[in-house]
C-alpha cells in the first residue's frame, strides 16, 4: 500500500489541510471494497465510485404490489468488504428502508465489513425529547441500522454532534466545514460577518468565524411551528456587514427566510450568502429562498437536488463531497485514521 500526492487538490493555505490532498494507492494485497448506492443519490455515488476508479456493483429494487420493497445484488460480494451509499433524504422512510435492506442483504450475501455512508442523516433533528410523549427518532434510526447488521457509518455534518454517541457501532462523523469554507475563500469576502441562525448553531459558525477570520454574529430563533419560526434578537454588530448565514439543514427554507429578512431590518448589506451542508429544499423553500437580498446558496450533495430546485434558485451553488467520502473509504479500507482528514490532526471540529 503506498501513499502518493493527489497533484488534482490544492491545500487550502491555512490550518484546514484537507486530507483529498492524500490518495491512497489501495495495492494489491487488499482485495478492493464493494461500493453500492440505494437509490437516495446515485449521481454522488457515481461520482464517489469515479475518485475510487471502482463499479457501482450492480442491484435491483422492486416494491411488491403490497408497496413492500425487494432487493436483490448482482454479483458476488463474498468475503469483500461493502460501502452503502445511501442518505435518508426524501423520500426518508422509503430511503431508511432501502438502507436497512441492502445492510441485510450484504450480510446474507456473506459480506465482509458492512458500513454505511449516510452523507445526510435524517429523523436527526428529534434527538431528544421536547415535550412528553415524543419519540428520539435519531436514537431510533441508530438501532435500526445497529440491527440491520451494520459494522460502521459514517456521516456528515449531523444535526447534533451527540448523535455520534447513539451508536455503538463503529461511527466516523465527517464535515464539510472545510470544503465549504474553501469555497467562502476563493470568493472575495469584504465586510463580511459569519451569522449563525440560531443559538445550536454557534459552534459551527464559530468555526467558520475562525477558518475565515471574520467576525461573528447569532440570531436568537424561536420555532412557533415546523413550519414557522421567528427570530426574536441580533446579537452583534452586523450593521454594513455582508452577512454569512452559515447552518446544516435548509429544509423548508422558513430559518434562512427569516434570518435574512431580520438581518436586513438591522442594517446589514442586502447581499447575504448562505452556507448549509445538507440542502433538503422541502415544499416551497426555493420559492422562500428566491430573495432579492440573497446574493449566494452554497450547499453540498449530501442530498441530491431536484433539477427544479436547481432552475428554480439560479443563486445555488453545489459543492460536492464525493472527494471527501471517497478518501474516508479509502483510508477506512486500509485501516488508516480518518481524523487525518482534517488538518488539525483532531477529530472533526463539530
Ligand atoms: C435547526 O436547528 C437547524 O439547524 C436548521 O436551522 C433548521 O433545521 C432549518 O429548518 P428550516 O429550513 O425548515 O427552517
């Protein structure tokens, strides 16, 4: 096995060397991992197989006339060890089930090592109990996959970094912090100011503030409903500032619609970027979104985005992750440390 420079990546200047700078020569003695996509996001699975220079190994779903799902692998797995590619997007509960019976099958298929990559990790945002009488669906996802007979997952960018803790599997929690911020920096940034949209999402943006050397400010946010929030104070001087809303999830688009809408009644430069990692785009968020004072969306493809969506939000702008996820397959199957995907040689920063 040897290590070799990928003369593709450039390392970004400061602390955040990210490791797609590092490829790994998977040799000969390692016979070479199995990569399967459910059919969540088969174009980042693509793209994920393209950086390993591997087949997608072929399989077939079906849903009976009952609407129960079937599936079946196309080739031999024996003995190899096997990668699911699978965010549980929308539609979540068909995309939860199609995870759970492809990690089922691997192992009756007499699979190596079964780990899953859930780019996106959906139910994640119920990770505990609010109110009586709730469910913790992140916990309850945790188990499902636990029991499906996966011996690792990895994500990114989780809703709660706790989340890690409701697996006793094998569990590498990745982020696109980097990746996002590289793009941030290749972008001019005069009087910029790195915005959280909420209090949870401080430490994110406190990252971002630090990566980016800009200064940082936080809006307090109260959810009246799923689908309505308010944004009850600006803390800090954003006044003239190019804001940075910087989250994890736009879903329904209501968080970013506010926040702006705020930040513009406080003073700041009607030219607010956008920073999420998982661009769900439920229901109306690309019309919530299409904003006269929204200049940029940068997003990943944790999630795939409908080609609406895409022609729909011309500000959208798509960083992909499959480098980032193809090189965590690549050190995962030569037993090598993930944390090294982050130049600060410490597990990632969330
Ligand atoms: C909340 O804690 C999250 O970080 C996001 O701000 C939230 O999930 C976004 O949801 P929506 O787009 O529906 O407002």
């Amino acid at each position: 096995m040897t290590l070799t420079s990928d003369p593709g990546r450039e390392a970004p200047s400061d602390t955040w060397i990210v490791a797609t700078k590092t490829i790994i020569d998977m040799g000969e003695s390692v016979a070479p991992p199995c990569l399967i996509s459910g059919t969540a996001n088969e174009e980042l699975a693509t793209a994920i197989a393209g950086e390993l220079g591997l087949e997608l190994l072929e399989r077939r779903f079906e849903v009976f006339p009952d609407g129960e799902m079937y599936v079946r692998l196309g080739g031999s797995v024996r003995g190899r060890d096997a990668y699911i590619v699978q965010p549980t997007s929308a539609p979540v509960n068909d995309n939860l089930i199609e995870l759970l019976l492809l990690i089922d099958t691997l192992h009756r298929a007499s699979a190596g090592r079964v780990t899953v990559l859930v780019p996106y990790y959906g139910y994640a945002r119920q990770d505990r109990k609010f109110i009586g009488r709730e469910p913790i669906t992140a916990k309850l996802v945790a188990n499902l996959i636990t029991a499906a007979g996966a011996d690792r997952i990895v994500a990114i960018d989780l809703h709660s970094p706790a989340i890690q803790g409701f697996f006793d599997i094998g569990m590498d929690h990745l982020t696109a912090i980097p990746l996002l911020s590289e793009y941030l920096k290749e972008h001019s940034l005069p009087d910029s100011i790195i915005v959280s949209p909420d209090t949870g999402g401080v430490k994110r943006a406190d990252i971002f503030a630090r990566v980016l050397d800009l200064p940082i400010a936080i809006l307090h946010k109260r959810r009246a409903s799923a689908r309505t929030v308010e944004m009850a104070a600006v803390i800090g001087d954003i006044r003239g500032k190019n804001p940075i809303i910087v989250d994890d999830i736009i879903a329904t688009g209501g968080t970013i619609r506010e926040a702006v809408e705020t930040l513009v009644r406080a003073g700041a430069h009607p030219a607010v970027r956008i920073v999420a990692t998982h661009a769900v785009l439920a229901g109306e968020a690309p019309v919530l979104l299409h904003h006269p004072a929204i200049r940029e969306i940068v997003v990943t493809d944790t999630v795939p985005i409908r080609v609406e969506v895409r022609q729909a939000l011309p500000t959208l702008r798509v960083v992909s992750v499959a480098g980032l996820l193809a090189n965590a397959i690549r050190r995962l199957h030569a037993g090598l440390s993930l944390s090294e995907l982050f130049a600060r040689g410490e597990a990632p920063p969330i």
